[in-house]
C-alpha cells in the first residue's frame, strides 16, 4: 500500500508539471487546500491537497519518510489499518491548517506522514515492554525535531503536522496492532478499507470530472473572463454590441459565470434593445464579482476604478 500511495504522488507530480508547473493558480486549480474555496463548498481539497507537492524537493523528502515510516507502520497494523491512518491523518493535517491558515494556500504528505509516527509512538505508549514500545520511543525525536523546524521556518505549514499528528496518535493508541483475531473484525476492517478507497475515488471524481465539478478553474481564468465581460459591459452601455462569436468563445470558469455568457449571447442576439436585460446582466455581473473575491480572497485583489 506503501507504493501505491508513492505512485498517486508521482502521478500528481507529473500533473502538475504537465498542467502549468508549482504556480499557486496552478496548484489551486489541481486541488491545494485554500480555505476560502473549502468554505465555498470545495470539500475535497481536504484529501486531494496530501497528494500535491510546491517543488521536487518538497516530493523527495516527502517520498522518503513516507517510504520509511510507511513500511514500519503497515508492518505494525497491516495495510488496510495503514491506510487508514495514513488519509484519517491527512485530512485531519488539513483541517487544522483550514482552520490556522484560512487564507494561505498548503499542499503535501507531511500532515499525513505525521499521523503515521504518531500511529506508532502512541501504539507503543500503549504497549509498553514490548519492541513496539521500544519502536515508538525510536521515532519521538522525529517529531519533536520536525515540530521545532516547523515552528521556526515560517513557509512550513506546522498546523498540518499538528493535527496530522494528534489524528494519528488518536488512531494508534485505537487501533489493535496487526490482524485482528476474530473473523468477523477482520471482515469488518475489510469493508471499511474498502469503503475508504472508494470515498478518495470519489472525492477527486468529483473534483476532476467535467460536468461533475464546476468551479475549478485557475484563478488566471476567473481573471480574463472577468475582464472580458467587464469590458464587454463597459462597450454596450456605449451602444457597442459585441460580435455574437466574440460573445460565444467566453470561457466561463464557473455556474454563474455560464449563466453570465447565456445572458449576454441572448442580449447581443436580440442586437441590443432591451436595457433592462442590459441591466440584469451587470446586476449578475457585480454579484458574481463579489463572490468571486471572496472565493479567492488573497489571490485576486480588486483594483479601485479611476
């Protein structure tokens, strides 16, 4: 599980490069967790966040303490136990750093790769006497470490490692270490691994696919449609009716904004004689203006007109 969990990160990684590179527009756009797009409704960068990495750099340290801790902690609590630990960890990594953080964008494993230590050093905590107490202790100066580097180096983001630890501590000192001894648990754990995938599979189906989610585009979209529609306005209240086809290759980045395009492609068919569709459309325009800079709020700042 171990490998292909290094295997989604790669894949994301090569996403990224092909998609734009590590720009922050890009990186919102394929997922980071940004607060101002969670609370509007973008639940899914909670986990699609974990799967991104800032640089290769950011990747390969990564890549290789989950590659470390990975195996001692599917070795301790088997791979579906594991997994859960590991995604429980990220999302609870991410729900602190939402909270901390609100209007600072954040991507990578580390709150989750947190969890796992924490998995471990609370599961040996609770086993004491035994090599797995003497495995936890093995790893509390990597948390501690980590934690003070986290404190001092303002760009890393410590509230996801706080709360992908705390989660994973939580889950450790829970879960039974290894195979359960009754059938009926072990189907149980199954089923809920089972369960877990099928929830990660949708949650980027349903921020990924087209027709399926809306509202993903990067913030350089929302800006030129933004300003092409704004333009467009300024020229009609100056009885300058745009071309139809000028009008049609609009490249709404959102609901509302579809709903913006088919409302000024209706204005421009009819050649421009009702004002008050003319002033329907600015009235909706303004509106989703505003939303838009609350959605974005720290990525687009509004300009003052003269």
């Amino acid at each position: 599980m171990v490998l292909y969990i290094i295997v989604l990160n790669l894949v994301f990684f090569l996403a990224t490069v092909l998609s734009g590179g590590f720009t922050l527009p890009n990186l919102i756009r394929l997922g980071a967790k940004f607060g101002p797009l969670i609370a509007a409704g973008e639940w899914q960068r909670l986990l699609i966040s974990i799967f991104l990495h800032g640089n290769l750099m950011h990747l390969f340290f990564n890549t290789y303490a989950l590659y470390y801790l990975g195996r001692l902690a599917e070795g301790v609590f088997g791979s579906r136990k594991f997994f859960a630990v590991y995604i429980f960890s990220g999302i609870g990594g991410s729900l602190l750093s939402y909270g901390w953080h609100f209007g600072r964008a954040g991507v990578g494993a580390s709150g989750a790769i947190f969890g796992l230590a924490g998995a471990i050093f609370a599961s040996g905590l609770k086993h004491r006497n035994t090599s797995l107490n003497r495995m936890g202790m093995s790893i509390l100066p990597f948390i501690l470490i980590n934690l003070v580097i986290g404190f001092v180096v303002p760009a890393i983001d410590n509230a996801a490692h706080i709360g992908g630890l705390l989660t994973g501590m939580a889950m450790g000192w829970l879960l039974r270490p290894g195979s359960h001894p009754f059938g009926w648990k072990r189907t149980f754990e199954e089923v809920t691994s089972w369960a877990l995938i099928a929830f990660v599979a949708f949650s980027m189906i349903s921020f990924f696919v087209p027709g399926i989610s809306m509202g993903r585009a990067s913030v350089d979209q929302v800006v030129v449609f933004h300003n092409q529609v704004q333009g467009g306005i300024e020229n009609m209240q100056e009885n300058q009716l745009p071309a139809y086809a000028a009008v049609e290759r609009l490249h709404p980045p959102d609901r509302e904004a579809s709903q913006l395009k088919e409302q000024l492609m209706d204005y421009v068919a009819e050649g421009g004689r009702d004002p008050t569709l003319l002033y329907g459309i600015e009235e909706d325009f303004l509106v989703w203006r505003e939303a838009v800079l609350q959605r974005y709020e720290g990525l687009i700042q509004e300009i003052p007109t003269q």
